[in-house]
C-alpha cells in the first residue's frame, strides 16, 4: 500500500471511538476524564515491563487533527451527522499526560501513563495509546530477557523480514535498542531512529558465484574494512576453512577478516570447531556471530553448553515475541467529571481514580516493592514513577536520545532483583495499594451496586 | 513518528540486501536470478496456508525507487560508493512475477510466488517481500480457522488495538476478510480497502453517565437505526434488563434495537440467560454479539456447549495470530543466470530451479494431492496454481475486488477435505515433488558437494 494513500492516523482508530464521540458531541458531554493504561496479567514466562513507546505517541498526541480527505470518508458513512464533523475539522489534543519514562521497568496493574482531557479526546486516541505502548514495551520486555541471557555479548535486531508490517519493524528496532541491543539489521530503522546498523550477505550472494571462496573474496574486496563471511551456505567447517585462506589474504593487504556467520546446524559443536579453526590458524581475533532462531532461551542454552559465540543476530522471535506476542493491556476510564468511575465487568474490574505509582528500595538500592496510590497521595521513602510528559497538548520536553533511556534502562535492571530476571519468571513482585485507594475501590463498588444492580436483580 | 519523515519504503529493507547490491554492483554482477517463496514447516495447529498479501506487494515493487533522502542517508553512513549510490537512482524493479493468487489454499514447501529480475533487483526486495507475504497469509489462515469454527455466524476483526503497529492493523483487517470476515472496526481500513466498518460503545462510555441506562437511551437516541448496547460494564443480567426496557422504549418510536454486546464472564451461561430474556419479553430479534479474546479454539468450545451467540468480534488473538505468530517463510534463489542453485545448510536445504504447483483433484472435486515440479513442466489432470502476474515491472491486472478474493477463498476451502480443516492441525496433506525435480535435486547437490567439500573437508 502507499503511505500517502493512508491518510491521517487519526482515523487509525476503532469504529466505536467515533460513534461515541459523536453521541459525546450530541450530548453535549465535554468534560474532562481521566484515562489510565495498565497491563493486566503477565505473559508467559514474564515477571516485569520495560517501558516503552512513550516518544512516538507524544508525537501522535501533539499532531491530532482530522484530515480533510479523513472527514470526507466519514461523511460518505452516513454515520453521523454533519455538525459533528464540521467539530472534528478543528479538534485538536488539548490534554494533559504523566507517564512512566521509556527504559523504566513498571509491574502489571501499575498505571503506564495517563491522559487526562476532554472525555472526547480522551476517547478518540484509545486505540493509538493501546498500539503504541503495547507492542514496544512488549519488545522491550524481550530484548531485556536476550540481554540477560546473553550476558556481555552483543545483540542485534535481525527481525524485521517476519516482523508485523514495516511499522512494527521500526517499532521493534527502536524498543530492542531500549533494552539493549547494540543495533538492528533495519536501514530505515537506522536513518529514522539513528540506530546503528549492521548487516553483510546471505547465501543467496554467495551462490551468484560458482565457488564459495570466490564469493568471499568478492566480499572482502568490496567491504575490506568490515568482512564478516557467511560461512554455512553448503558446509560451515569447510567454509571456515576457506575463510582462514580469505584472512590469510587479506592480512597480506593489511586487512582484518572480522567475523564470520553461522546460520544453522548444531550452534554448539560447530562454534567450538570454528573458533579451533581460526585459533589455530593464527586468527584468534575473528569473531563468531550467530543467528537463526535464537530468542533468549536458545541463547542461554547453547550458552551453557559452552558455545564459543561472540555476538547474536535476534530475529524472529524478538520481532514477533515469539512465546508472548501481545500484553493484555487496558485502557479505562477512572475519572469523569469529577467522579470517579470503575467497571465491574467479570474479570476485568478496573481501579477508580487518577493514581500514582511509587517504588521503594532496600539498602542495597534493590527494588522491593511498588505501592498504586491516588494521584494526590505521597509515599515516604518511596519515589513516584509517573511524571507529567504533556500540559494541555504541548510536550514538555523534546524527544530524549535513544542512548540516554537504554542508560536509564540498564541501570534500573541492576536494581531488579535476580529472582525476576529468571526466564521461565517469578510473577510475583510485590504490587501493593495504598488504603486510601483501596478505600475510594470499595466506595465507588458499593454505590455502583446499589445504583445498578438493586433495581434489575 | 511520522509518516511523512519515514521516507522510501526502499530502504525499509535489511542492510545485508545494500552491502549485498553493492558488491554485485562492483562484480558488475547484473544477470537474471530467480527467487522462491515458500513456507518451510507448519506452525502449530496448521495444516495449511490461505495465500494474502500479494496486491500490495505488487504495488511496492511496481512503484520501487530510492528517493533522495534515503540515497543521502545511505552515503552518510559511508558504506558504500558514491558511484552505486548514483546507480541506485535510477534502480526500478523491472522483473517478472508468477505466484499463487490471493484467496487460494498452498501448503508448505510450495513456491507462493517466484521472482525473476535482475539478481541486484531480485535481492533488494526480500525483506519487503517476506515482510508483506507473511503477515497477511499467517492472518488470512487464522482467520479461516474462526471460520471454520463460527460455522454460519458473524466474524468481526475487533485486533487494531493491539497489532503490531497500525500497518499490521490494515493487513489484519484486509487478509480476516479473505479468510471470511465479513469487516473489521478498523476506520481507516474501511477508507483505504473500502471493508465493511463495525463498533457501537465502549465501557467508558457507559460510565460518563450517572446511570447505565441514560447511557443506553442516549446511545440509541444518536444511532437510532444501529443500535448495539454493551451490558456487561456493571452486571450482565441487569444490562440485559435495562437493554428490554430501552427496547420497548425504542418499539414505540418504531425502532429496533438491533444486538447487545457481552464482553465478559461466561459466555455460554450468561448468553443463553441473556437469550431467554429478550425471547420472554418479545424481543426474538435482538442478536447477542460477542466480543473479549475469542479465537477459534474459544468460539468452538463455547458454541460446543451450546452458547446463544449470532456474530463475534475477534480481536487479539487473531491480530497477532497468538498461538503462531509467524510462519517460518524463506525467499530461497533457485537459479543465477541460468543455473540452478541450492543451498545445503544443515536443516534449510533449498530446492534448485524455477518451479510450478499443481493440484490434483478427486471424482468430487476435493483436493487430493499437490505436486511441486520444474517451471516448465505439465503434469495431465492437474492444475497449475502458480499465474504470470507482472512483466518486466508491470502488473498484468489491477486489483482484484476483495470481495472476489474472499469467493475465490470459500469456494477452495469447500473443496479442501475436512480432516485437514482439525483445528489441531492435521499436517500430511500429500505435497510431492516430480521425478525431474528430484532429478535436478540429486544432480545440483552432487556437484555441489564435489566442488565445495572436497578440498576443504
């Protein structure tokens, strides 16, 4: 599909956002709510959240507006009527946002951010806020576990063939970055978001020559500074063999063979044959890099088997989290006008009132637990997570380098306690909530009982 | 981010597919290669393939050119020279297309489709090509296993908000309507693909009003003629109550209320509770619509335990097709200027040459065996899938009405056997290959090993 054909993203959006809007609009209803985001249960496997995606939906929040040919669509729905429309024309984002900041781990239940304004605005852009923060801080959860598991390695974002569309791919390579991976395979991903790239050949390459060796020295010639050497095209110790021959020439011409790829086979055994290869050929500075199906349980495995591996390329299974695909992410309505509000739908009662997150540490600067509050409580010795991003539709601050929140995250998982790094997770960090909250739960509940249910049991 | 600041989708492309052009470049490399498609294994519960995602890929390559912006990011990272740069240019996709058309059942191991250009060209599309057919063919297979589930009622695509990304939110709601959705709640895919658009209210909405049933009687005062009411925000039993009061009010005014959503709890029990309540009260006509993480596997067991639901928004769980959310798909070369080319890395064996699928048929009509032989064969009574569908750069045909591709889609899936539609996968549909592919196989394999292996093993 063509981009420009796509129109305004504000129409990215659910059919039911508009039709409420649009009774909104008949009933006159503009004040304002308050909407907060949570996940509700962990994935698979999944103990804590990295927060991600923030940047890019402020963008989407400071640039809202109805686009001409977006109105017009509507208008060939016959869904609603023409004042309602002429209103779009000139509805901008004029609310307020406190969010979690990007790098930061956050625990199910905890409000990521919230968004407070008019209920119309606060509605319409539901859909959007869900997309944007669901997918990254999904990714970034990812990435985090690969970095755990592949210690001081290096991981890049070779993902972006199998990822969901080629949004998702620049959403991927942005969200692995933040949680710790050294680049991605994806170029545009590289001039969006200034990531660093890395990428060589495929075996496709190789086979346009009629022999494997040719094709490595054509390589070499091409990219004499940056060799890295595809080496399982028909046979990996045969291929490392032949670019032991390939370095032993380049080194003649001053030149460094850097690394080669293994895509296949036993990781394992072939690692720690290759490795041989080059050691005792007098190359022990030639790196491995490895790709093919690797996530972070492949890479902790073969890892403990004593693979020889020096770097991962991480597709697939990062680009789509493979065994956790999507978060059972919610948001809901917690204040209209004034009031607070809940729903008591079966399994999915929501907390009433606009919240604050606070986290308290141990001597040690661990973390050891997390207190959901109002929004106008406070927390001795505890630090508030949620801080305000965006007054009445303006940012404020401009979009914080990629670098600085992967820092923010690196140094808040030193503070993770081990125990909820495990990759099978340990689902059980302490998320409490203050009793003022707990007590404004139990109010609202009644009241919705007595006004809702005493007439219609 | 923006759309408009996201430049060429070109260089939304692995960066190995640039490092690799550009040393064609400089071997002045330019000879035709051939590439394949194809899906190397089941994921789980599959037993076959609904093919998507083709229409947009041949607008991707019929529009493809490195825009100015992209070409001078690409000189900025000092990758490459200033003379392929300038080549690049002028680079458009001037080669042939044969594949598998939309809406048609493949299985694993067959070529969807077959790219034929100049190899630079052939290359440089990969990641956009994997990227397009993957999505839309893993959703459109998802999609008909709800099918196959629902029987004769309602499919809705409810996923946008939790795809990956709002492109993935297009593809899903484009490929579910291949697969036998009949719309999606997704505006801007009923802009864009001209899909039947669906949604009513959400709980929030529910809650702007001091009471439930204001809620209920505004919402059918705006939407008279399309009323659907959500009556699981506080109670569902209440809900529907308070839904008949509404809907003798609505009869007065000679109106209808159309459906009642449920959205939580259990569904078999409270859908035939909800049933006998609109029945008593004289209100037969009123649909119950269900929403709240359906997939097949849920809309089977519910209905099996015979809940009272006419329609179903499907959402999550199909748009990240959550129990396989990727299909292992390779884009393999088969042939480099004339010759045929495999590679034999251990556990990805390609298969060497252009190729053709061909479906055998029984005295019924049903599917009975596929084979896979060389291009330029013919196998008697037996149907090649694999149609010319660009030349030399250009479509053949424009686009094919999705509505069409949906018809082409049922009438293949009624001929497809029924053990193969189990939705715990029954993968042994016969897919063999003919004597002269096998042939070739042996022959490329051996002279391979020879040339390769011998003096390096």
């Amino acid at each position: 599909m063509h981009r420009d054909q796509q129109g305004g993203r504000e129409i990215m959006t659910d059919l039911y956002e508009l039709t409420m809007a649009a009774s909104y609009f008949e009933q006159e209803k503009f004040a304002p709510a308050t909407f907060s985001l949570f996940v509700r249960e962990y994935p698979p496997n999944r103990s804590y959240l990295v927060c991600a995606g923030l940047d890019p939906l402020l963008n989407y929040l400071e640039s809202f507006r109805f686009r001409p040919d977006d109105l017009e669509f509507l208008q060939k729905t016959s869904l609603f009527p023409d004042k309602f429309l002429t209103y779009l024309e000139k509805l901008r984002f004029t609310g307020d946002v406190r969010a979690i900041p990007e790098g930061r781990i956050a625990f199910c239940d905890e409000p990521l951010l919230e968004i407070t304004a008019p209920v119309m605005q606060a509605q319409l852009v539901e859909t959007f806020v869900i997309n944007a923060i669901n997918l990254s801080t999904l990714i970034s959860t990812k990435a985090s576990r690969c970095l755990y598991a592949a210690g001081d390695r290096r991981l890049v974002d070779f993902s972006l063939r199998r990822t969901h569309g080629m949004d998702a791919g620049l959403m991927v390579a942005r969200a692995s970055y933040i949680g710790g991976f050294i680049g991605t395979s994806n170029v545009q991903a590289g001039k969006f978001y200034g990531l660093p790239i890395y990428g060589t050949m495929a075996h496709s390459y190789v086979e346009t020559f009629d022999q494997e060796i040719d094709s490595f020295r054509a390589f070499a010639k091409s990219f004499p500074d940056n060799t890295v050497l595809l080496i399982d095209t028909y046979d990996t110790l045969a291929g490392a063999r032949k670019a032991v021959t390939v370095a032993q020439e380049m080194r003649k011409e001053g030149k460094t063979l850097r690394a080669v790829r293994l895509d296949s086979g036993d990781m394992v055994q072939l690692s720690k044959q290759v490795r041989e290869i080059f050691d005792q050929s007098g190359f022990p500075e030639v790196r491995i890099f490895a790709s093919g199906g690797f996530d972070e349980f492949k890479i902790q495995k073969i890892l403990a088997a004593g693979a020889q591996i020096d770097a991962f390329g991480v597709g697939t299974r990062l680009g789509v989290s493979a065994d956790a695909p999507y978060l059972n992410m919610a948001y809901k309505m917690v204040e209209y006008n004034g009031r607070p509000v809940l729903k008591l739908s079966s399994g999915k009662v929501s907390l009433a009132g606009p919240k604050q997150v606070f986290r308290q540490r141990d001597d040690q600067g661990l973390f050891k637990r997390d207190l959901i509050g109002l929004g106008d409580e406070s927390v001795t010795d505890a630090e508030p997570l949620l801080m305000p991003v965006m007054k009445e539709g303006k940012r404020l601050l401009g979009s914080e380098p990629l670098a600085e929140i992967q820092l923010r995250f690196r140094k808040e998982f030193v503070q993770l306690p081990e125990i909820y790094k495990d990759l099978q997770g340990n689902p059980n960090y302490p998320v409490d909530t203050t009793s003022r909250l707990r007590a404004l739960q139990d109010l609202v509940s009644k009241e919705i009982r007595q006004k809702e249910l005493t007439e219609f049991e």
